[in-house]
C-alpha cells in the first residue's frame, strides 16, 4: 500500500485528500478557505494574487497532514489567467472566474478569426468571458504595458505545479486544462500560438503539455508531482466516469458534461470540446438556469428554502397539471437565447395551485437540462447512465421526476469533493507508472463513489410526456431554437 494526496484549489477553498493507492480509500482531510472580497460589496474578486493560494495550500496541509504521502495531484479552478514575466514573477494579479469584463473581449475575438464556427473548428471552443483567451485580448485593450511585460502564460494548477517543484525552468500542463484556454486544440493536441498572438498581440512561453500519466517532476525531497488538471475533469477522474456516463451538476447554472472517444466540433458553439483526464476528451454543454430557477420559484411562493419548494412540489403530480414553466430567466446559453425571458405556459384555474407552480419549476429546470443532453445525444455521444452532482441533487423532488425526465438510471454520489479524489487519483497512477506497476493507459482501479442510484423504471413514458409538453411549448415560443 502507498499513500497520495489530491489537492483541490477551488475559488472559495483548499481542501486535501489522503488516499490509499490501492483502493482509493480517504485516509485524513484538510481544509483551508482561500481570502475573500475586502472592497464594498464583498464576493469573490475577479483579481487574486496566486500567492493566496498558495497560504490557503499550507494552511489545510498543517499538522502533518502529508506525513508518508508519496506523490501529489493537483486540481484547481479552470479559466484562471496568470501571467509572468521573462524572470518568473507575476505581471499582476491573476484573473480568475466568470469575468465580466472580458465580455467586449469575446465578441472582438469571434469577429477577428471570422465567427463563432472558426473559433469552433480552430480550437473546439467558442471565445466567452471566462476563457483565458477572452482575459488576454480584455489585457491588451485595457493594461497594455501588463500585456507587453506578459512572457509566460500560465493556469492555476499549473502555476502550483510549478511552485511546488521549486519553480524548475520546464514548465508543464495538461491535455484537460490545455483544452480549456481557448489556445490549444483537443483535436490536433496542439497549441495554436497565432491565437495567442491575436488575442496579446504578440508571442509568449505556454505549458508543455503531458501526458495524463506522466509526472511533471519531483521535489527535492523525492515528493512526486503528476500532471494536474483542471477541476472538471479532475471531478470526472474521482467519480470513476466511462464512455456511456454523463454528469449533470446543479449549481445557479447548470452544466453537462460526458466522456466520449473522439472530439467535437460544434459550429454552434452550444459544446464546449476538452479533453480529460485520461486521454478521452469531455464534451460540456451549459445551461445558465438550474437552481436559479428553484430559488426564483421560492421567492415567487414565499418559501424560506429550496427544502420547503421541494416538499411543496411533491404535492403536484407529474405534468404539473398542464402548467410548464421554460426557465430562461436570465436569458440561456442552449439554446442560445441571451437576450430572451423566462415563460409560464397552461395556466388554468385547476393549474393556478402553488404545489403545480413548485412542480412545474423543477420539471423546468430538469427539461432544460434534458435539452443539453439531446445536444451531446445528437452529436452521437452515448449517455447511458447520469452522475447528478450539486446539493438540489438531494431533494426528492429532483429525485422524484430526474430519471424519467432524462430517461436513463440516475446516480447521485454522496456528496466529497471528487475533484481532489480524481487528483489523487491522477498521483497514484503516475506513481504507479514511475514504479513500473501501472499502465500508464489506464488511471488505478479504485473503488467507486458510494452513490444512491435511481432507474426510471414504470416512470418512464409518463416522464417522456411531460418532457414532449415541454419540448411543445418551447417550440411555439421558440421555434427552430436548436436548429444549427
């Protein structure tokens, strides 16, 4: 038996994981959240200096919580840009998230390489704000001296790879944080520099990219580092996802996401082409609607929480009694409606009840994510079974109508954070392979998530209409939205 750790930078925490190289098996944790917001208004700032993360790295490692570990994986936020300069020192802080100040940025670069299927067909991925990509045009425009000072470009788990190995001269990355820049093409494996000197304005040092197995180097005390990733596909990694699965997770938006052999170009922009963890590739659909939905429909009824819309909803039957709700509230992404609201459709004076309303909110919600998958489903990637991620997962209303609504067996893992499971396990099998006891093709063998698993079962024609009402409704409203 050997001994890993996954590291897991999130935007809001650091949190470890030690695990059993054999099994898989957490042996102790720690946690550390990383510095929030000091200007008015609070939040999550959209600059950070790296450094922070590094403090809220050693903060959760405290008390000899790596004592005997063997090797590392790390996981981090994807979309973070850092920039260094020729000697290795940032060029300002990094810029992390959903930035909404690169959205000028993006629709100037979709116009620059000639629209979104050039940008689709050149990199697999269509310029949005988060992109490192969008971050570095928002740089040239608007921190020209920054921009020209920028020699290396760098992601956040790259970065702590490369702090970690005592910041070596060979900097490296991997296929599924490469796949997320907007400057590296799953389909060729290849960096397109020209659409970095597009974006900056002229050339710089990326990441070697490695192979999943491959191990980006060791420390000076023997500690192997592995290849990290980004937090997707880490998370993909520690759920034990295979060609046939598909995770839908529920945040505010919603997202799905599934493992598929080859991949995709999607000229309308809707799929999002990564790579894996594991040499597969990770196409991603995002809806920006999931609980939002829920909680727009809690304070409509003036509950206090999610828990009471879900009971209330449990009262209803499917179908809501005719009453269907399409939940663009904040305008959607698939379909590509930015500018659109949401719409309540069947109202009657037996569907006027608050418990058809809670229903129909769900139901909603989970049709609109129905959709997503009809994108990947209709780009020939096959999803037989569905990781339901995020706590709404948990609420038997979701529960109650999700497999049939999304017509395959639905699994809902008990809540850890399987970004740094899947970082670990990335640790233990290049440890593996540099011991000789690993295919460097096929990541460890470990024991699955422990998961509650739903099947649509008897429920399945009846989960069928409700989605066809929906698709009806969504089709008079919007006719010919996914025709591409």
């Amino acid at each position: 038996m050997g001994i890993v750790a996954g590291l897991d930078s999130s935007p809001e925490f650091t949190r470890i994981v030690v695990c059993d190289t054999d099994t898989g098996a957490v042996l102790r944790q720690g946690y550390a959240p990383h510095p929030m917001d000091s200007s008015e208004g609070g939040g999550r700032p959209s600059d950070v200096d790296p450094q922070a993360w590094l403090l809220s790295l050693g903060e959760a490692a405290s008390g000899g919580l790596l004592e005997g570990v063997q090797a590392i994986g790390v996981s981090a936020q994807q979309n973070a840009l850092i920039a260094l300069d020729a000697q290795g020192n940032t060029v300002r802080p990094a810029l992390v998230g959903s930035d909404k100040r690169a959205q000028v940025a993006a629709a100037d670069l979709v116009d620059a390489l000639g629209g979104r299927q050039a940008w689709a067909e050149a990199v697999g991925t269509v310029p949005q704000a988060p992109l490192p990509v969008t971050k570095l045009r928002w740089l040239a425009k608007n921190e020209p001296d920054n921009a020209l000072r920028a020699a290396v470009l760098m992601q956040a788990h790259d970065w702590l790879v490369w702090q970690l190995l005592g910041r070596p001269v060979r900097r490296t990355t991997d296929r599924g944080g490469a796949s997320g820049t907007g400057y590296w093409s799953a389909v060729t494996g290849s960096y397109r520099s020209d659409l970095v000197e597009l974006a900056l304005g002229h050339q710089v040092m990326l990441p070697e990219v490695i192979g999943p197995s491959e191990a980006a180097g060791t420390t000076p005390e023997g500690l192997l580092i592995s290849a990290g990733t980004g937090e997707t596909m880490a998370a993909a990694l520690g759920l034990g996802m295979g060609l046939g699965d598909a995770v839908v997770s529920l945040g505010a938006s919603g997202s799905v996401m599934a493992i598929h052999p080859e991949p995709l170009v999607d000229p309308s922009g809707m799929i999002t082409s990564l790579a894996d963890a594991t040499g597969m590739h990770l196409p991603v659909v995002t809806t920006l609607n999931a609980v939002r939905t829920l909680r727009g429909a809690a304070e409509l009824l003036g509950l206090a929480d999610l828990e009471a819309l879900s009971e209330l909803a449990m009262k209803s039957t499917p179908g809501s009694h005719g009453l269907v709700l399409l939940p663009y509230l904040e305008g959607e992404r698939t379909p590509s409606l930015p500018h659109t609201a949401g719409t309540l459709a069947g109202l009657r004076r037996e569907s006027m009840k608050p418990e058809h309303l809670a229903r129909a909110a769900f139901e909603g919600m989970l049709c609109g994510l129905a959709d997503a998958l009809d994108v990947l489903r209709g780009r020939g990637v096959d999803v037989r079974r569905i990781f339901l991620l995020g706590a709404a997962a948990e609420l038997p209303a979701v529960q109650a109508a999700a497999p049939a609504l999304f017509g395959v067996q639905v699994v809902v893992p008990q809540p850890a954070d399987y970004a740094a499971i899947g970082a670990a396990r990335q640790a233990a099998w290049a440890l593996g392979v540099s011991q000789g006891t690993l295919d460097p093709r096929t990541p460890p063998a470990w024991q699955g998530a422990v998961a509650q698993v739903l099947d649509p079962g008897e429920d399945l024609a009846v989960g069928q209409a409700v989605r066809q009402q929906y698709v009806s409704v969504r089709e008079q409203t919007h006719p010919g939205a996914f025709r591409t």
